[in-house]
C-alpha cells in the first residue's frame, strides 16, 4: 500500500496514461497514410528560383553572414532545408533504434500498442526526409556523438525519452513556422506539415512518458545522480542547438573558413535570441518538471 507521499509505481504512472494513449493510437490509426503515395518527387529542383527554408529561420539570418543577394540567399536556404531534413534523419534513426529495444518490455508492454505507431511514423518522416536529401542534394553527416546507454535501466530509459522529446520539441517548432510560410516550395511545405501531423502526436506522449518515468524514479536517486542526469541533459540541449549551425552547409556556400561562420552566427545576438524563442516551451517544461534545474549553460 502507498502513502501519499509515496512515488508511484511504474505500473501505476503508466496506467494513469492509459486513457492518453487509447486516444492517440486512435488518432494515428486515423491518419495512417502510404509515403509512397502521398509524395510526388520533382525531378529536380532549382534552390535559386525559390525558397526551400524559412530565411528567417536559417542559422545565418541577422549575422553579418547573411547574403545581401536574394540568390545567394536562396542557395543557403536550400542547404539549411536539407541539413535540417538530415538532422531529423539522425535524430529519428536513434529515436528507432532506442523504441524498438523497449517495444514489447515487459514493464512497458501497456505501451506497446503506441510505440508501434512510433515506430511506422517516424520511419514515413525519414523516407520523406531522405527522399528530398537524397534526390536534391546529399544527408549532411552529424557530429552528435553516440548515446552511451547507462548500465541503469531506469536512467536509461528516462534519458532516452528525455531526449527524443528535446530533439522533436525543437524540430517541430520549426515545421509549424514553415508549414505556415507560404513563400515555401509545395514540396518543402508538404514535408514540414507532414511531418508536424504526426510530431504533434509524439509530443504529447513523449511529455507523458518523461513525466510518468520522472515521477517514479527521481524521488529515490541521489542528489549526484540527478546532478550528473540534468548536466547530460543540459548538454544534449547545446549539442542538439549546435547541429543547426553546420560547416558543411557554410563549406557548400563557398565560405572559405567555415567554422569560423558558424562560431560566430553560434555567438550572434540575433541567433541567441532565435533559440530562445525557439526553445520556449520545451525549456518551460525541463525546468517546470524538475529536469533541469536551470538554463543549459551557453544555449542562449
């Protein structure tokens, strides 16, 4: 029997989801689509004669490194497009990987049902994200080191889903401004407000499950223990920022000294405040639940 102070059980947190759940597998079960069909690919495109990347969104926008020329500007737009396309093409062959080693777990299994939908919708994103990179340009590489998974099982799942909610918040926070943004491409446009349809979905399970598996957890770990899990957590929310700001794609502008570019846009007023705005609401949630206990050092 519990005390009113006592943490939930796993059992217990996940059950409190379950109506959450039923609603959502419904709603995937709705919208179920065929990537294969929904799409049709160009056969090719031209990244000088329209814009494939919210300029106002680029890692560039308000530096000195902003291109004067609107061409220039578009040629930059069209790489930030497929850097972004390729981030979530990382982001959710971790994301995958990290669903299926938990699909069917004996203590997750009330969750399974869900994960299934997890699984076939962000497989469709990568199809449509490696369908654009692949056809129209290349899939930037990522420097995000792997995830060492601890040998705690209970910090290594909270850190996982921890995660895949840092990297879809940010994501989709830029697909709904560029599924809004009618100077886009219909083919840019598609992407993002595909992609949104189904993220929107992920987030409100990926807030469940951290905040289901933080409140069972978290009350019996030691102070260093939440110390060093928040630190991680604070350094994936850099890490995840800094992917944005890409030499390869600066290497693909002509800019001679690509790193310097992005240490400086990474610096710049006007892209501090960028991520800030960005940032807003998952931010809100880490520090609201306890996850963070402040802003991660040097984000904004």
């Amino acid at each position: 029997m519990t005390t009113q102070t006592d943490p939930p059980s796993l059992r217990e947190a996940i059950a409190s989801m379950a109506g959450k759940l039923d609603r959502l597998t419904e709603l995937s079960r709705a919208k179920y689509t065929n990537p294969y069909r929904t799409v049709e690919w160009p056969a090719e495109l031209d990244p000088e004669t329209g814009w494939f990347f919210t300029p106002e969104l680029s890692s560039l926008y308000g530096t000195s490194a902003w291109p004067s020329d609107e061409t220039a500007a578009r040629r930059l737009a069209f790489h930030e497009a497929a850097n972004f396309f390729s981030l979530n093409i990382h982001g959710e062959k971790a994301l995958m990987e990290g669903v299926a080693r938990r699909l069917y777990r004996p203590d997750l299994a009330e969750i399974a049902d869900y994960l299934h939908h997890f699984l076939d919708e962000e497989n469709k994103h990568s199809v449509y994200f490696g369908g654009f990179c692949r056809r129209y340009d290349k899939v930037y590489r990522s420097r995000h080191l792997p995830f060492v998974e601890s040998a705690d099982r209970e910090v290594s799942d909270l850190l996982f889903f921890a995660k895949v909610l840092i990297f879809e918040e940010h994501a989709d926070r830029y697909n709904v401004l560029q599924a809004r943004d009618d100077r886009l491409h219909p083919l840019a446009l598609f992407i993002n407000e595909a992609h949104h349809a189904d993220e929107s979905r992920h987030l409100v399970f990926n807030r469940a499950i951290v905040e289901a598996l933080w409140q069972v957890y978290s009350p019996s770990w030691s102070t260093a223990r939440l110390a060093e899990l928040r630190a991680y957590l604070g350094q994936f929310f850099v890490t995840t920022w800094r992917e944005y700001y890409n030499p390869d794609v600066y290497a693909d502008c002509g800019h001679p000294d690509p790193w310097e570019v992005a240490e400086a846009a990474w610096h710049a007023t006007a892209q501090r405040q960028h991520r800030r705005r960005v940032s807003a609401k998952c931010l809100k949630f880490l520090l609201s639940t306890g996850l963070l206990a402040e802003e991660p050092a040097d984000a904004f």
